[in-house]
C-alpha cells in the first residue's frame, strides 16, 4: 500500500468541520435548568434547531454540571460545545428512547445521531454520559439497548476533547459517513460488565481518523466494520481510515470485523500502546459475513498484558476443532496484503492466532521486526506469509503450532 497516499489522506480526513455561522445558542436561554433531575430534551433541541435555522452555530451547554436529556437530534453546520466540568448525560427513563430500525435491525434512538448532515462539531471539554448502567444488567435480546452518539449519511464531522462513558451499547458509530476525525478524547466504560460497549466502529465509513484518543471499554475498543449481507445500505465498503498516537486499555482490541460484507481497505494503525487489552491487532470474519480486507498496515506498536496480540482469523465467533473446505462465495473471507511491523509485546498469554479457510487461506501477510513474550506460542494454519526479524518466546510449549498450508514461516526463526 501507498503509506503517503493514506497519511495525505489521513491529513485530510483531520480537517475539522465548521460551525459556519456565528450565532451562540446558549441552552440556558431556551430553559435548560442543568439540575441533574429535570429533563432538559426540549431546550437543548430547541437551541440546536435555532442555530441550524440561522445557518448556523454553537449550542453551548455550561454554567451547571448535569444536563440531562432524551436523544437529540444534531443539525448541518453545528458546534455542539459542552464545557469542561459540564456533563451532558441521557436519561435513565428508557421510555424516552424510542424504537428505530438500525442497520435493519429493532434498536432505540440514540441520545446524539445526525442524518444526512454536514459540518459538525462536538467539543469543549466536557462530558458525554450515556448512563447504560441501567441497562447492561439485562442481555437478553429482547433488550434493544441505543447507541449513544450515531451519525448517519453524515460528512465532515470532528469530535475532539471530550470525553465519551458508559453508553448502553455501541459508543461512537459512523454509519455511511466519510471524513470523520476523532481526536484529542476518551472514551470508557466498565470492563467486565458493559458488554457490546465498543469505543468506535466507524461502519461503511471512509476517511477517518482516530488520533490521540484513549479507550477504556468493555467490548471492541475500535471496530471496523461494513455489515452483514441484508443490510440495508448495500455493499458498500470501509476504507481510508487512521487510527494513530492512541493507548487502548480494557477491551478486545483494535478489531476489523466481524461483519465485513461490504469489504475493507487501506487502513493504517501506528504508535498504539496496548496495556491489559483482550486483544491487539484483531481482524475477524465468518463465511456468512466476510469480503475482501486488504491492504492493512499496523506498525510502531507496545503491548503490555494484552491476552493474544495478534489475533486473524477467518472463522468467527470460534475456530472449530475440524476445518473443512467450502466452496468460495461472495461471503468468503479474503484477507490479504497485511502487515504488521515493529511490534513489541510482554506478559501475553498466547503470542498469536493465525487461522485462514482452506479454500481462501490468508495471503500477502508480512511480519517484520514482530518480538512477542507469552505463555503459549503462536498458531498459524491456512496462511501464506513473510516473517522477517520475528522471535516468539514461549513459556509452554513450543514457540508455534503450524497447521496445514503454512507458507513462508520459518519455525527455526523462534527462540
């Protein structure tokens, strides 16, 4: 892959949208009371309606420390600016979340979603509450848990200095949107017990950058993704996306997948600090939601007590005991062009998982300068390779486990 051609269009992707005109909405002014009791939907959405009908401007929540609120939705040309000591927090009633179709699928509102907008801004140094608590105890399917903050068909957004915590479901996502920049933020929820709570997932998205952001979750800390066959925004694909200059903590890596139909291209992760993460580099898919992912590239990468750094598997949610052929479909995992280079990780549990279908192996996947420290060794099968300057050192065991049509991996390489 072109790493100028991506980095110019990562530069791209971090210009901020504007909040065009000058008007100031401050919420207050419409009757937003900030107690942390009363519910302020209505001032809020009437401040945000009136900066977009002016041509726009910055809705600003300060001057109290809660805000609470029901979904609201944000409109072209807006900076929404919640001040540092200021939390914007969705209620706790979830009669205020009415049901919607998401993705096809039965969900709730969101507390923050756009659609079809442009040129929004969400900062100021404040917080973004989404209170799940009430509802992770229930993880039926019956319990259509919202979002938290959704842009959908939406273009030119920035996010930065805010924090982001404990949404009911999926944090941040990016559906059908392009030139997205995430920066300068953190995201959290408990480990553990907020299950699905995922950092961000841009989603069919193109042109986004993550960029100094910290993730603290209790599911994917990044995921990527482009859908399932039946979803309704058609095939279409995630490319051109940064994630650079970040640190993940608790949650299951920086995944890619598992629902990938619409394919994934030129993605760049660099300077990643990895510390208690279930996973690091993970890239994930199934017969029934797979495409092609290509052009991957992972590199200048710290992994401290991350479960298995390494993680490609074109099985998902298990790898089974016995592997069979398929034939090859238009939901075939294709992974290929992947490389992962510079990459340093202590106190793993397993050094890396590496599993490609026998009809689609895993091709063009490049190892360079990779040192990984783990209870367990390495399992590669189905995968054509290039390993250069890599060492496994392996508590148990041998330092890999290679399976059928390994290619390019010499297991003599291992100390």
């Amino acid at each position: 892959m072109n790493i100028r051609l991506l980095t110019a269009l990562a530069i791209l992707a971090a210009v901020p949208g504007s909040a065009c005109a000058d008007k100031l909405c401050d919420v207050k002014d419409y009757g937003a009371k900030g107690d942390g009791v009363s519910k302020d939907t209505a001032a809020i959405q009437k401040a945000i309606d009136d900066c977009a009908g002016a041509g726009g401007g910055r809705v600003v929540l300060g001057g109290a420390p809660l805000y609470v609120s029901g979904p609201l939705a944000l409109k072209s040309h807006i900076t929404l600016s919640i001040a540092a000591g200021t939390t914007l927090a969705g209620s706790e009633d979830h009669d205020d979340y009415p049901p919607v179709q998401e993705l096809g699928e039965a969900a709730r509102r969101a507390l923050l979603s756009s659609d079809d907008a442009t040129d929004i801004v969400i900062d100021g140094g404040g917080t973004i509450d989404g209170r799940g608590q009430s509802w992770w105890a229930d993880r039926s399917p019956a319990n259509r848990r919202p979002r938290l903050i959704v842009f959908r068909h939406s273009s030119r957004i920035l996010m930065e200095n805010v924090t982001v915590r404990n949404s009911p479901s999926w944090q941040i996502v990016p559906y059908y949107s392009d030139h997205l920049t995430f920066r300068n933020m953190r995201i959290l929820a408990p480990d553990r017990i907020s299950h699905n709570t995922d950092g961000i997932d841009p989603f069919s998205s193109s042109h986004v950058l993550i960029d100094h952001v910290t993730i603290d979750t209790g599911d994917d800390n990044v995921a990527i993704k482009s859908g399932q066959p039946d979803s309704p925004g058609g095939d279409a694909p995630s490319h051109d996306i940064t994630i650079r200059d970040s640190t993940f903590l608790h949650g299951h890596g920086l995944s890619v997948g598992s629902e990938v139909a619409g394919g994934v291209y030129n993605v760049l992760a660099e300077r990643i600090h990895f510390k208690g993460t279930g996973t690091g580099v993970r890239i994930k898919s199934n017969r029934d939601r797979g495409n092609v992912l290509k052009n991957l590239v992972y590199r200048d990468l710290t992994m401290e007590d991350v479960g298995t750094p390494i993680l490609i598997s074109e099985f998902y949610p298990k790898i089974p005991e016995v592997i069979e052929a398929q034939p090859v479909g238009r939901l075939t995992p294709r992974f290929s062009d992947i490389t992962i280079e510079n990459l340093e990780a202590t106190g793993a549990r397993q050094a890396a998982l590496i599993v490609g279908l026998p009809e689609s192996p895993v091709t063009a996947l490049t190892l360079r300068r990779v040192h990984i420290e783990a209870d367990k060794g390495a399992v590669v099968k189905y995968a054509h390779m290039t390993a250069q300057d890599v060492t496994v050192r392996a508590a148990q065991g041998g330092a890999y486990l290679i399976g059928p049509d390994v290619q390019g991996l010499n297991p003599g390489a291992a100390r």
